[in-house]
C-alpha cells in the first residue's frame, strides 16, 4: 500500500497541488481561528504573535509565512467580526416583509445567539471601538446602514402617527443594544451577583429574547 501511494502522488502533479491547497487552507483557517481566540480575550495591543502560534499549535515561522504581520492578521479578524455582525444587522433592518416590532424581536435574537455563541466578541468590538474608532467605523458604517434602513422609516411612521411617545432614535438604540449586549459585557460580575453558572447565565439570555421586545415596547409607549 505505501509504494503504491508514493508512486501515485509523485506521478500525478495535479493530486499534489490539490493535496498543497488543501493543507494550505486548513493551516490558514486554524491561525485565524488562534487569532481570532486570543484578540478576543487580549485585545490588539496585548496579543503577541508567538500567542497565536501556539494557540494555532505551529511554529513563529509558519504563522509568518501565512500572515506577515500581527496587524493584518488582525485587520483580518477585525473585518470578518464586523462583517458578521453588520449582515446580520442589515438583513433584519432593510427586509420590507416584516413589521418594526418583529424586526426589534430578529435583532434581539440574532444578537443574543450570536453572543452567546461567541461571548468574548462584544467586549473585543466594544474595547476596539474606544482603542481605533476612526478605523472600526471606517469598515463598518453604521450610521449610515441604520439611517437609510425600512426600520427607521418604520420607526418615524409609528412616531408621525402617535403609535410611540419616543421620538428619538438614538435612544432606542441605546436601549436595544444595552439591554442586548451588557449582559456579555458584563457576564462576570452578573453570574457573581446572581450565584448562577454559565449554563444559567445562557439560560437567562434565552429569557431575554421574549423580555427585551416586552421592555422596548414599553419604553415607547413611555410618556
């Protein structure tokens, strides 16, 4: 069986490429995903490249030959993260089907799945964002996603004809992005507090996806 296999490989240029290809893939994907782990819980500045490595399990060496710099792996895990979390959010805010107070359920859920999933990426945004928010909001421009989105303009509909007593924007969304992701922001001090464990606490943020809509309902019905 092994001379058979050796001669194949050597013989057929093709299955070799297809062979080095795949490996290539394979390695690649597994120092993003070391990266992305340790920006997550480090941050930018204090993350060291030999971290990655052997998180990755490789040597310095090979995660240079991949990614020649700390900062473009990083720019990277940076573009992917928000990439992943403005889609989200704009599928749920521009979809012309579904009315303002099921967009406000999507959104809670999308987020809450999302964070429970991979709890350390509020923090990692939120730390960023107050590190780099020229660079952040460069990529990611949510002002301008929110602004001309079929929410807003169901929003102000619902202002216009008195369904909601909440005229501004910027609170809602302070509200819905508070009630939504300072639970993971502050999954620590919460679980202390409440004498739960992380079961529980992803328990309770499952909880949330019926309360938060309840809550934000309230809020602008609100003199």
């Amino acid at each position: 069986m092994i001379p058979y296999l050796c001669s194949r490989t050597h013989s057929n240029g093709k299955d070799m490429t297809q062979v080095k290809k795949v490996i290539d893939a394979s390695t690649e994907e597994r120092i993003k995903n070391a990266a992305r782990a340790v920006f997550q819980k480090k941050g930018y500045v204090a993350a060291r490249t030999r971290d990655i490595a052997e998180e990755a399990g490789i040597n310095l060496a090979l995660l240079n030959y991949y990614f020649r710099s700390k900062e473009k792996l990083f720019e990277l895990i940076m573009f992917e993260t928000l990439t992943d979390f403005s889609q989200g959010l704009k599928d749920v805010l521009n979809d012309e089907c579904t009315t303002f107070e099921h967009k406000v359920e999507l959104l809670v859920a999308n987020y809450l799945n999302m964070f429970t999933k991979e709890p350390d990426v509020p923090l990692f945004i939120l730390s960023e964002i107050r590190n780099r928010p020229e660079d952040l909001f460069a990529k990611l421009p949510v002002r301008q996603l929110l602004e001309n989105s079929v929410f807003v303009m169901q929003f102000r509909e619902k202002t216009a004809t008195g369904q909601t007593k909440e005229s501004s924007l910027l609170h809602l969304m302070m509200n819905l992005l508070g009630a939504t992701i300072f639970p993971f922001v502050g999954q620590p001090l919460i679980m202390a507090l409440g004498g739960v464990d992380k079961p529980q606490f992803n328990q309770l943020m499952q909880e949330r996806k019926k309360l938060i809509p309840v809550w934000i309902e309230a809020i602008l019905k609100t003199e």
